[in-house]
C-alpha cells in the first residue's frame, strides 16, 4: 500500500501565542522540521532542545508537545502521513518505538523547499495538486530514510531484485481492479 499525505502546516514565529495541548495521533505519523527559532520538545516522555535545521519524527500514538523560546520563536513545517509502512516497524512508525525521534538535518533546504511547495500548493488548491504532493511526499520520504538511515530495517538478505518484484506483485495486488 502506499503512504497518503493527510496535511501540510506551518508555524510561523507570529503564532507561537496560540494555546497547544499535549497530543497523539492514533493513525499518523509526523515529520516536523524546524526551520529557524529554538525550543523544547517533548515527544513519548523524552525533552528535545531543538534548532534550526533538526528533524523531529513522530511515530502514531506517541504524545507529543511544542514550546518555542521565547525570545526564539520556531519557524516550521510539518507533514502528516497516513499508511505508512517502514521495513521492520509498525505502521504509521519512522523509528523503532522508544528510539530517539531528533535527527540533526544541517540546513535541510530541500526538505524545505519540499514542505513549503506542498504547503503552498494545498492552500492554493489548483486541479492536480493533491496527486503533485504525493510525489512531493514520497520525495520527502525518501529524504528522510537517507538521513535516519533506513538500512538496519531492511531485510539485508533480501537482494534488490526480489525486493523489486515484491514491490511490483504488491502494486498489482493492490490494483488489479482498475
């Protein structure tokens, strides 16, 4: 099955007054990426001091909260997707339960630009945007695995080509009916 993007948000530093509550989200996952400001995160029962350029991920059912500095206010975007299925982890997971959720992205300009451009093309809501940031998603996706390293959940026995055909029968079986 394949990843469904459910939203794309952004936090300005202007709307950090805005009331927030400790929450979960019992069928998605979550890719936060500060993109300026400082602040504290709690996600499970673990505090993150972040900054810009760090990658939060959050797995389904895990709580999480915000506080921005208050002299720093966080700038940031965020992606929810539903449907996701990692090699190794539960659905709707990025990392194995209880690993730690921060990644160190450097600048991250390209999942950036990615998020802004999903941002900015759902708000506009032309005709094909929803099938465009799909494969923005799926871009992100790919952006992210490569940076929290995707390797100790693959099955390394598993060579490409049959990784491929498995790909390949699942998409079928999926689809046939069209």
């Amino acid at each position: 099955t394949m990843p469904r993007l459910a939203y794309v948000t952004r936090t300005l530093p202007e709307d950090q007054g805005r009331p927030r509550i400790l929450h979960a989200h019992q069928d998605l996952a979550e890719i936060l990426l500060i993109c300026g400001g400082s602040g504290h995160y709690l996600i499970g029962e673990t505090f993150y001091d972040v900054k810009a350029g760090d990658l939060l991920l959050y797995n389904s059912g895990v709580v999480h909260d915000e506080f921005s500095s208050a002299d720093d206010a966080i700038f940031s975007y965020c992606a929810a997707i539903a449907g996701l299925r990692l090699p190794g982890l539960r659905e709707n997971a990025f990392t194995a339960d209880g690993a730690p959720a921060l990644f160190h992205a450097g600048e991250a300009e390209d999942m950036r630009l990615l998020l802004d451009m999903m941002y900015r093309y759902l708000r506009e809501d032309r005709p094909g945007c929803e099938a465009l940031c799909h494969h923005l998603m799926l871009a992100l996706l790919g952006r992210v695995l490569q940076l929290t390293g995707d390797a100790p959940r693959r099955d390394r026995a598993e060579t490409e080509p049959k990784a491929l055909g498995r790909r390949v029968q699942a998409f079928i079986d999926g689809h046939f009916s069209e």
